[in-house]
C-alpha cells in the first residue's frame, strides 16, 4: 500500500496569486471586487488559487479558485456539473430565500424544476407582455410628465416599474402593501447578505445585538408579507390565472404531490426578488449605455418607427425588434447584473492542466469573461452589432453568460428579455434621459452589481 502511495503522481495545482500576509491575495479581492480581475487575471492566467489565513478557519472550503477559461467554465456549469453544487455565498442567501431555485440543490431541485419550467415556457410568457407594456408605459408617463431637465432617480424607477411588472405576473391582483415592504427593506438586505457572503467571521444570529436584530427583522418583514399574500389567496374563492395559482396547483408527475406553502413562499421569494431586481439593474445600466452612446439611440428610434411607429408592442413585435435585442445583449455583456457565479467542487476534478482537489470553491467572475480581450475585439466599447446573427455565429457560449448555463440556467431569462425589449423602444421614443453635469458614480457588486448611488438622470422630451 506504501508503495502504492508513493508512486502516486503529485497534483498539479493552479498557480496561487500573490498577496500580503496574513489576509493574501483576497485582501485585494476583498477591497476591490471588480478591479481586482483586471490586475490578475492577465498576470495568472485561465485559473489561479485566491489565499487567506482565513480561509483555513472557514469549514466551507479547503481553497478558492478564480476560473475565466470558457472552456474551464463550461466543464463545471455543464459538461461535469454533477461535481459541483453551489457555492459557499448561495447558503448565505438561504436566510431570505429559503430552498426556492436558485439555492436549492440534488433531487429536489431537480423536482422543483421540473415544476415550475411550464410556467417559463415562451407560450406562457406571451401572456404577460400586456403586463410589460403596462407598468411601461407607467414610468414613460410619470417621467414625460416631468418638466424637460428634471432629474429623475432611474434606478428607483426602474425598480418599481419592474416590482410592479413581477408582482402582476405573479399574483395578479394590488399587493402593494407587500411591494412597499420590498422596497423600503430589499437594498438593505441585499448589502446585510453581501456583507456576511463576504465577511470571514459573520455575526451569528443568535447575537443580541443592534444590528443583527436589524438585520433578521428586514429578512423576516420580506417573508411575512409573501407568506401573508399565500395565505390569503388560499383562503380566496376566487380563479385566477397567474404564476401563484400555477404554484398552487402544479403536482409532481410521480407523486401526485402538491408543493407545501413553505415551497411555495421559498419559490415566490425568489421569482419576485431575483425577478425584478435583476431586470431593474440591467435596464439601469442600459440607459446609461444609451447616454454615452447617441449614435446607438438613433439606431433604436429608426427600428421603432419601422416595426411599431408608436404602438404598443405585442409578443408577435419582438421578432422584428432585432437591434433592440442586441442594444439588451450588449448590456448585459458589460454590465451583467449577476456578475460572478460560485460553484464548490464536492470531489476532485481536473480543470485544464490543473488538479482541482474536493471541497475548492470555484469562483467564476461573469464580468471579467465578458470583458475579457482575449474573447472581445475592444472589449470595452458599446458595440450591440457584435451580437448580430452573423457576428454571433461560432461564438463560445461560455464568453457570454449573463444568464449562467447548464442545467442551472436562469428559468426566468426568457422573462427578463421579453421585458426589456417591450419597455425599452416605449421608454426611448417618449424621452432622453441624459447623466446630470458632474454626476458620478460607481459600479457596486453586491448580490447583484449595480450603480452606487442611484442612477441619477436628467428628462428630456422627445
């Protein structure tokens, strides 16, 4: 057996990137999220070790990985995905969320899944588009109604506009009680959770403190009042025909079962949360784009006026609505609202040349992939022609992910896509929204990477 062992080849282990003692390279990580990838990834490489003393105090993970290799990203998120689970920030999440998709795992992740795919299907988004347009037209007509040169928060309007798109879908009827309740607790939740995803030593629950007992009554505020919404729409008589009914109603095909209120809080959560606060960001940052580039907002208004010329769009409108589409690809390429995806290996692997031991935490930066110039030709500039059918063809699905891929690809994509291509020729046909003189801001990843402060603009009228 001796013999055996030592005969055994030694692992080829990714390179580690260099930091200070004690705290290492995640020192950097820690001050700079985003910068941090620029300065090291093309000193390291496709895959590198990111080091910390506090990473041996932490039982969640042995080592942590930054992966950027298309190919690298493809192994874990599809090609051997079984291997893998979600990492060490989606259990984090698990105090707001529950065991809804996103941080859900094995065999009842799959089931769950499997539950609720038909609600995603294109046949029964196309129900919800009156619903895009609706809350669209909404904001275009508050901001049109402000004098010309008003400054308006975008990024709060897009948030409400988006909490009001979701919760239609969702439960049909006004919650608005609930929706004031997300809105005056979500971005303070959103930095508690980011906070303790990120902290090597988090405040535990059960410290009377200030501000854990803050912190636990903002998360228990968002849950009560989902949980409060499902309770009275079991105790309604009343049809409806909306994504909480589906919950509702929808049995597992084996087992004849029907999901528990809990799973279905767990599952509303996370639609109505993940489901407008993504689209929010990413409209946000779209807007920005158009600002810094006008010759792109012509483009947008020319293809307007071909295919809607002032109407209303329709789910049958968003075909021909090509540019539109990549104006929202584009976006998304430089500004990916969900911008690093984590993955925790629960065995060995081999990823390219490198051993990856069992128990490494596989870090996957979205945002430096999708800037990263060895895959984009001026990888900084606004470019929406990159996505054209033509520029497309060949492209490595892992160089462009906003989505995530695999088994785990966002079942609301197709969601948030349909709605932004209705909302975003409506919004700029009626107005230009430019950044006021002087106004500045920063690109903060939390949970989601959005602008700090709020996206603050100037109304135009067209």
């Amino acid at each position: 057996m001796e013999e055996e062992l030592t005969k055994q080849k030694p692992l080829n282990l990714p390179p580690i990137a260099e930091g200070g003692w004690p705290i290492g390279s995640a020192k950097k990580f820690a001050q700079d999220r985003l910068g941090f990838f620029e300065e090291y990834v093309p000193k390291y490489g496709d895959l590198f070790e990111l080091t910390s003393v506090f990473f041996k105090l932490i039982r969640h993970f042995k080592k942590v990985v930054i992966v950027t290799g298309p190919d690298m990203v493809k192994h874990i998120m599809q090609d051997n995905n079984k291997n893998y689970v979600k990492s060490y920030g989606y259990s984090v999440l698990k105090v707001l969320l529950g065991e809804g998709l996103l941080t859900s795992e094995g065999e009842f992740w799959r089931k769950q899944r499997r539950l609720l795919q038909p609600a995603f299907h294109r046949d029964r988004l196309a129900s919800f588009v009156s619903a895009y347009a609706e809350f669209g037209q909404q904001l275009v007509d508050k901001w049109s109604k402000e004098p010309a040169g008003t400054v308006v928060d975008v990024s709060q309007g897009f948030m409400e506009a988006t909490l009001n798109i979701v919760s239609k879908a969702m439960f049909s009827t006004d919650v608005g009680d609930a929706m004031d309740v997300v809105n005056r607790e979500f971005d303070y939740a959103n930095e508690k959770l980011i906070a303790r995803i990120t902290s090597p030593f988090p405040m535990p629950f059960w410290m009377p403190l200030p501000g854990v007992k803050r912190e636990k009554e903002s998360y228990e505020a968002i849950k009560n009042v989902v949980a409060q919404v499902i309770e009275k729409r079991r105790n309604s008589t009343e049809k409806y025909d909306d994504l909480l009914a589906m919950l509702m109603e929808v049995e597992d095909a084996d087992t004849g079962e029907k999901m528990s209120n809990q799973q279905i809080q767990d599952e509303v959560l996370t639609i109505f949360l993940a489901g407008h606060e993504t689209t929010a960001v990413a409209l946000t940052w779209l807007v920005h784009c158009l600002d810094e580039n006008p010759e792109v907002v012509e483009k947008l208004l020319e293809e307007e006026k071909a295919v809607l010329n002032g109407r209303t769009p329709t789910i049958d409108d968003l075909r021909s609505l090509e540019y539109t589409r990549m104006v929202i690809d584009e976006t998304l390429r430089l500004f990916p609202p969900a911008w690093i995806i984590g993955r925790h290996a629960t065995g060995p692997d081999k990823l390219g040349e490198y051993d990856i031991p069992a128990d490494t935490n596989c870090l996957i930066p979205v945002y430096y992939i999708h800037r990263n110039p060895k895959y984009w030709e001026e990888p900084l500039k606004f470019k929406p022609e990159r996505f054209s059918k033509e520029n497309s063809k060949g492209r490595h699905k892992f160089v462009y992910f906003p989505f995530g891929g695999g088994p785990r690809l966002c079942i609301g994509n197709n969601f948030a896509l349909m709605e932004m291509q209705v909302v975003v020729p409506m919004l700029v046909r009626a107005i230009k929204l430019t950044k006021p003189a002087g106004f500045k801001f920063k690109r903060e990843p939390l949970i989601t990477m959005r602008p700090t402060p709020h996206m603050q603009m100037e109304v135009q009228h067209r």
